[in-house]
C-alpha cells in the first residue's frame, strides 16, 4: 500500500511541475507565426525542441522517484541484510565544492552574455579548480572507503564478510 501512495504521489508532482513549469514559462505577449495567424487567433505548436527537453526531464524526473522509492522500499523491508555505511565527512567538502565549481560556472556564463572576456577567463579558472578539486576528493573519498574495506559490489565490510 505504501508503495502505490508513493508513486501516487510522485506522478502528482510530475504532473504539477508539468503544469507550473507551462504556465510559469508562458509569455503570451511574444508570439511566434505569421501575423496573420495570430490575428485569426491560430495556435503555433510547441517547437519539438522544446518538446523533446520536457519529455527528457519528465523521465529523468520520473528515474529520481523510482530510485529513491526502491531505496526507500529496501531500508524499509531490508531483512536484516543491509548495513548502513560510514560516510567519509569528505564527502561533505566534495558537495561545497561541487557547488562552488557550478556557481564558478554561472559567474562564467554571465561574464559572457555581458561580453566581459577577462571575467570570462576568471570565472572559467575558478570554476575549473573547484572541479578538479571535487574530483580529487572524490578520488580520495574512494580510497578512505576501500581501505575501510568498502567496494561499489557490496555494503558489508570484507572483515566483516569473512567472519558471516
């Protein structure tokens, strides 16, 4: 029962974010055809561009919720068979600086449609040294969790599977 209430829900916040997003995107003084169609008050079809990117979204959207039910579902009947991990507190690092490295990128993108080419230069060396810092920390965070005896095959330590 709980899983039909789960994916109830998630296919309601689909459809209300298909719906906010059209409305909230909606420019009813810009638009596009001949000026005749307009005036006959003629509707132009969305661009299959446009279309193709909502479709994309809504199943990627849809793949977060089946993924985070099936977790959910299987912390929830785990039988005993799942065993939590230690997270390395790195991890946390790695998420400022994934943050920082995308706001990095945004100042970019801004420098650019303003034309400010030095900015641009700036913005793109920061972002790029926040990634690589992401990177190398997840790289370390990697290691930290396999000389814990941590594998992406398994949950349970090599220590303690060999003594089950």
């Amino acid at each position: 029962m709980s899983l039909a209430v789960a994916f109830g829900a998630l296919l309601a916040g689909v459809v209300l974010w298909a719906f906010l997003a059209r409305r909230l995107t909606a420019k009813p003084w810009e638009r596009s055809g001949l000026p005749d169609d307009i005036e006959a008050g003629s509707t132009v079809g969305v661009p299959p561009a446009k279309l193709g990117l909502w479709a994309l979204l809504a199943v990627i959207t849809s793949l977060f919720g089946l993924f985070i039910s099936a977790y959910w579902m299987r912390m929830e009947h785990a039988h005993g068979d799942w065993t939590p991990l230690a997270v390395p507190r790195l991890l946390w690092l790695n998420t400022a600086l994934l943050i920082l490295s995308s706001a990095g990128m945004q100042w970019a993108s801004g420098a650019a449609r303003r034309s400010q080419a030095q900015r641009v230069r700036v913005a793109l060396i920061t972002g790029g040294a926040f990634a690589w810092a992401f990177l190398a920390g997840q790289l370390l965070a990697w290691r930290q969790l396999s000389a814990a005896g941590l594998f992406a095959s398994c949950s349970i330590p090599s220590a303690s599977r060999s003594a089950a």
